[in-house]
C-alpha cells in the first residue's frame, strides 16, 4: 500500500511540475502563456497569439505526462483514492473542452519532448489515447500547436504524417 502511495503522490507532483515546465517553454516562445489557476477547468494553460488581423487568439492547452502514450481523457482520478467528489465525470478532450492536449515525454533527468496533439484530431481518431511512437510527426511541432483549431489543415496533414488514414480511400 505504502509503495502504491508513493508512486500516486510521484505521478501528482511530476503533473504539477510538467504543467510549469510547458508553461516555461512555451512562454520563453510565444510570451503571453499563462497557468490556468481554476481547479475544474478542463485545460492547464492559456496562450495568448495575435491573430491576422491583431486581435487576441487564446489556445487552451490540456498537459499530460506522456511516458509511452497521451491520454485523451479528463475528469478522473488514478491511484489509491479515486473517489472524487467535484461533480465532474470522466470526458475525452475535444474542441469544447480545450485546443490541444500536450504530452510531456521525459526523456532524462532536465530533458523533455512535446507532443502537440489538437483536440480536432481526437475525434477522428476514435481512441482514448495514442501511442508517442504513432505520432512522432507532432514532436516539438510547433506549426501544429499554432493552427490546433484549423480542423481542415490539423486533418490533411495528419493523414499526410500517415497519423490518420487518407478520407479518399473510404470514397466510392
């Protein structure tokens, strides 16, 4: 039990550390990145673009550790005590909830890989998680992470990267 306890109480602070060190990354890039201080909401971060015609474009980003794949889903608890009292139920990401869900891959000690996994691909995808090994075209894809809410753009290039199957060949 005791060991259980201390791999939950690990797995909540690597989260919380994960979420600052996205948040340190993003902002030395795109400046205007910000935490999200309200405990129920279903994403971690803000950031905040200008659009083309200069007005403010705000991307809600969902961060999760990614050691072998990224979750797509929200509003539950793992570990020992999963009783969890807040009203919210386990849902899976999607434009309504946030743009984008972050994987933070460890890969050392101080190092990192970000995978940028748009919430419009999520659907398409039909699956509660994914593989980092599937979608290595997302890795530190940062073109990605700035079109998330363009669905036509997200979708064409993930059939591009060979991460969804190509909509022609379901065509008759």
């Amino acid at each position: 039990m005791k060991i259980a306890e201390e791999r939950g109480r690990q797995a909540s602070i690597d989260g919380f550390a994960h979420e600052h060190i996205v948040v340190g990354l993003l902002m030395k890039r795109y400046q205007n990145v910000s935490l999200v201080d309200l405990p129920l909401s279903t994403y971690d971060i803000i950031i905040v673009q200008k659009d083309e015609d200069g007005n403010d474009d705000i991307i809600r980003a969902q961060v999760k550790t990614a050691t072998s794949s990224i979750s797509f889903t929200g509003g539950s608890r793992g570990g020992v005590d999963r009783e969890y009292k807040s009203g919210v139920k386990e849902y899976i990401q999607s434009p309504e909830t946030a743009d984008v869900v972050i994987g933070v891959h460890p890969i050392g000690d101080n190092s990192f890989e970000l995978y940028f996994v748009p919430t419009v691909l999520i659907e398409p995808l039909g699956q509660k998680s994914i593989s980092i090994n599937k979608i290595s075209a997302l890795k530190e894809n940062y073109d990605i992470l700035e079109n998330c809410k363009n669905s036509e753009l997200i979708i064409q290039k993930c059939e591009e990267y060979g991460i969804l199957q190509r909509r022609e060949q379901y065509i008759l």
